[in-house]
C-alpha cells in the first residue's frame, strides 16, 4: 500500500533540467512579437538560470540595425514588461543581430557564417533554434533558405525550428507549409507553437485528471452530461484585422487552441508523460471528432460579429470599423460549436466550444457538467429539481479549480444551496507560474516536444474544420446566417439557445 506522504508535490518534483548550450535564432527580431513575447520570455529565463549555461541570442531581420540599436529596442521592450532588471548587462551580451533577405540563400549563407562565429565567442558548440516570428506567408521561404544555406542539417549539433501559428488556413495549404518545411526538416526538429498548451493551467489538466483516484472514473459518459469550453476576450481585433478579416474565429481560435483544450479533457490516460505518447492520445480525440453535421449547420454552430458597444465603461466600435476591416466584412468575431467525441468515453456527451472577441471579461473556462442524480428522494419537499454538480477549470485570468455540490441550508427549514469547494493557484503565492512563451521556448530549448503541435494533430483538426468553414462561406445566405453582438456583452443569444452552459443561462460566478 502506498506511503502517506507529507511532502508537497515540489519536493516530488525532478529538478528542471539545464538544456545544452545553444543558440537562439530569431526570425522577425524587429517585430512585434520579438518585442512582446520572445525576448521577455528569454530574459526572464536567462535572469532565473532556465537557459543553458552557454547561450546567445541572434536576432535576423530585414531591416538594418545596429546591434547596439538592437539591444536597446530589447532592452526598451523588457522595461516595458516591468522586468527587474538587474540581470539586463549580464543578458546583452549575449544580445546579437544580423540583417538578412528572407528570400536569398546567399543572405542566409552569411548568417550561418555569423553563427559559426558567435558559436565560437560564446563557446557553444552548434546546436539551434531557429523561431519563426515573421508573417505566416514567409514561413516555406524562410524554412527552404534555412535549409539551402545548409542550416537545417544537424551533423554538427541540433537544429530545432520554432513555428508560430496559423500552420496554414486548411488542410490543403497545412500539407503545403509541411511539405515545404520537411524539405529541410524532420518532425523531430519541428515545434509548432500552441500558447494555450504552454499555460500552467492548461498543463494542470492532465496533472488533476490523471494524478488523483477520485476524478477518474467519473470522467466519461456515464457521470458527464456535457462539457463546455470558453475563451472569451475583451480585446477587438487590435491591428490584425489583415489576417483576421481572412481567419475569423474559427481558424483564429477553433482549429488551435480550443481543439487542444478539448483534447485535454477528452484524451485517455497515456502510458507516461512523455511527449509522443501525449500527443498520440491528443491526436487520437481529433481522429475521434464526429464530422460537423454541415447539412444541418446552423443547429451546431453560432456565428457573429461584434457592434459598436462599450467595455469597461470604455466605448468600442463595430468589428467592421475597427482599422483595416472592411465595412460589409462577414469575418465572425464569435462562435459557439457543438461537437461530439465519438468513442466509447464520450458517446453522446455533447461539448460546447465557444470563443468571441469583445466580450463582458476575458474569461478561459472548462465546465464539466455532470449528470443529476439518479432519482432525488427529496421530491416531496425540494421539488425535482438539483442542481448538477459542476468541475469548474478556470485557466485565465483567474487559475481556479472549483467544483460545486449541494449542501443543506443551515436552519430548520430543510433547503439545499450550492456550494463551493475551492482551490486557487494566486494561493500558492510563493512558486511564481511561468509564463507560457517561456514555458515554450524553454522546452523547445530542451527538445521536448509535448506541448507542441505535431503534424498528424494539426491536419485532423483542419480536416474536421474544412467542411464547416466552405458550408459557412459558401453558403448563399452568409450574411443572413451571421448575428450581432454588442461589443461587452457575453454574445448573441442564440448562442444560448445551441449552448445550456451558456452565461446567459448559468451566470459566471
Ligand atoms: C491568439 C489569437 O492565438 O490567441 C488571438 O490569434 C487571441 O486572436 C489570442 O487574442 C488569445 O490568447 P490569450 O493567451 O490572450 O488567451
């Protein structure tokens, strides 16, 4: 029989390992997403000894730079995070920069001859990561000069590319930008970024699922009468509306991250937590997808699009007069899915998959909703209905586990209420979480794979979603199908009527 044991689960826990020596290559180093995510990512690993105890950074660009303008545009941007700074001198010299021509070998030649020679004054022996930050449009030219300037092979160290999202907008152009990549790479040396697989909590899906007895067999058909999955935002479209006006939720938020919180939830225990058996059980939901009933369409699916309306007391205007969009755009800000897992765990389980810009609050939520108790012999006095217990994950901004049961109203008078059991991460104020671009980029330093996107995953999910997205766009009366929203309300309500969990049905406590 196992040992009670007082020690926390950190004293369990293996010691994170130190990844080897490397370098890191960033494409796009004077975008914005260099600016916003990576290097305050890398600065806060560096500044908490998560990098390697040899390591620099390249920055590779179109525009010339000096590689003292680059250290201080990082430098402006890490500030800008309210970084404590005093590891900043330290971290700067390791701080590099290289302008390069995406599309000429040549360009990428003398990159790889800067490399070599940083190697050198670094004292790191050849092992990369080449990170994509650049316009998805770019990623086959970039990946095929990489790999003609001879900087994929991996003779003299490892070569890993790092690729952001969107991998294509279907399947055909996914299989495209794979094919194009694969040229040059192998699958082992490719991670393709899902933030949301990054977060902490979305990680502790797994941990609370598969770490405790007690969940476990209640979680299928049987005790589980629906699931429903929420990411909800209060920010617009923002400056993107070039690529979101061609996206939409759909792609921007379905094909991704919501398929991945679903897999989570849905996938069976796998053997051990090790990357391919993960993501094998992850794949094996999204080959499990019942294919969208698209003759039926719109008895699964809500779409629409945010109005003009107000947010934190601050007014927001329509999606179509956000900058860039145009004024007839049918693009959808929101949707709500029915979907179902068609296994012997979820047969008939419905899961509801919502997501929408311009929300009431930014809100990440999983519901399990169970079922109600098999007969209620409070009838007589409390009348047939219980409410249902519910699990409630919340993965951001707050990170909470909640589940909530019935309990006896204290008095005479016999009443139930429901109430709340509860644990909070904030409570655990002493072990910071790590954010999830340093999560990413740390395990790609690492090789390990298991939160990343692996190619099979990726063309399923587009392949459950292709058939909806042409019956959506396709169809004659698109624009009919599409409802309005106000900008901080929780959506249309119809989304309500296709989903119970819905917040105008349940309100979000
Ligand atoms: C991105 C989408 O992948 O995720 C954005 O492209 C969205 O449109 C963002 O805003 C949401 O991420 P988070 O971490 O803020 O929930």
């Amino acid at each position: 029989m196992p040992q009670q044991s007082t020690k926390s689960h950190l004293d369990l826990a293996v010691a994170p390992k130190r990844p080897e020596d490397c370098a890191v290559v960033i494409f796009g180093a004077s975008g914005d997403l260099t600016g916003r995510k990576l290097l305050p990512a890398l600065y806060r690993l560096f500044a908490t000894g998560a990098t390697p105890e040899r390591f620099y950074i390249c920055g590779a660009a179109r525009s010339g730079m000096s590689q003292e303008e680059f250290r201080a545009k990082m430098r402006q941007a890490v500030e800008n995070k309210g970084s404590d700074m005093t590891a900043w001198d330290d971290f700067a010299v390791r701080l590099h920069y290289q302008p390069v021509v995406y599309d000429q070998a040549e360009s990428c030649r003398a990159l790889a001859a800067r490399l070599d020679q940083l190697d050198q004054e670094h004292g790191v022996g050849g092992n990369r990561i080449f990170e994509l930050a650049i316009p998805p449009a770019l990623y086959q030219t970039v990946a095929a000069t990489l790999a003609q300037a001879g900087l994929a092979g991996e003779e003299r160290g490892w070569r890993r590319l790092v690729v952001e999202k969107p991998f294509g907008r279907d399947l055909a152009s996914s299989r495209e930008l794979n094919q194009a990549i694969g040229r040059g790479f192998n699958e082992h040396q490719v991670f393709r970024i899902d933030h949301y697989l990054a977060k902490e909590t979305v990680q502790n899906i797994m941990m609370f699922r598969f770490a405790n007895a007690i969940f476990e067999p209640l979680w299928n058909r049987g005790y589980i009468e629906q699931v429903s999955i929420l990411a909800a935002e209060t920010l617009g479209v923002e400056h993107r509306a070039g690529y979101y006006e061609q996206a939409g939720v759909l792609r921007d938020m379905f094909q991704n991250h919501m398929m991945q919180l679903l897999a989570l939830v849905a996938a069976e225990p796998p053997s051990l937590f090790e990357a391919d058996r993960v993501r094998d059980e992850r794949t094996k939901i999204f080959r499990s997808l019942r294919p969208f009933p698209t003759e039926d369409l719109y008895d699964y699916l809500v779409l629409a699009q945010y109005e003009a309306g107000e947010i934190d007391g601050q007014p927001a205007p329509a999606y179509r007069a956000e900058p860039g969009v145009a004024p007839s755009s049918l693009a959808p800000t929101f949707a709500t899915m029915k979907v179902f897992v068609d296994n012997w765990r979820w047969q008939g389980v419905p899961f509801y998959l919502t997501s929408g810009k311009r929300l009431t609050e930014k809100l990440t939520r999983i519901v399990i909703h169970f079922r109600e108790v098999p007969h209620s012999l409070f009838r007589r006095v409390l009348g047939e209905d219980i409410q249902t217990n519910r699990l409630v994950l919340d993965i951001q901004p707050k990170e909470e586990i909640s589940l909530y049961f019935q309990a006896k109203q204290p008095g005479a008078q016999v009443a139930l209420r429901t109430v709340r059991l509860h644990f909070s991460y904030q409570d655990q104020a002493a072990q910071q979480g790590v954010e999830a671009y340093e999560k990413a980029l740390a395990d790609a330093m690492l090789g390990d794979q298991m939160l990343f996107w692996r190619q099979d995953g990726v063309e399923l999910c587009w392949a459950f979603l292709d058939p909806v997205l042409e019956a959506c766009e396709s169809c004659g009366d698109r624009a009919d199908r599409l409802h309005r929203y106000r900008a901080g309300s929780w959506g249309p309500r119809d989304a309500a009527k296709l989903w119970p969990g819905h917040p105008y049905n349940y309100p979000v406590g």
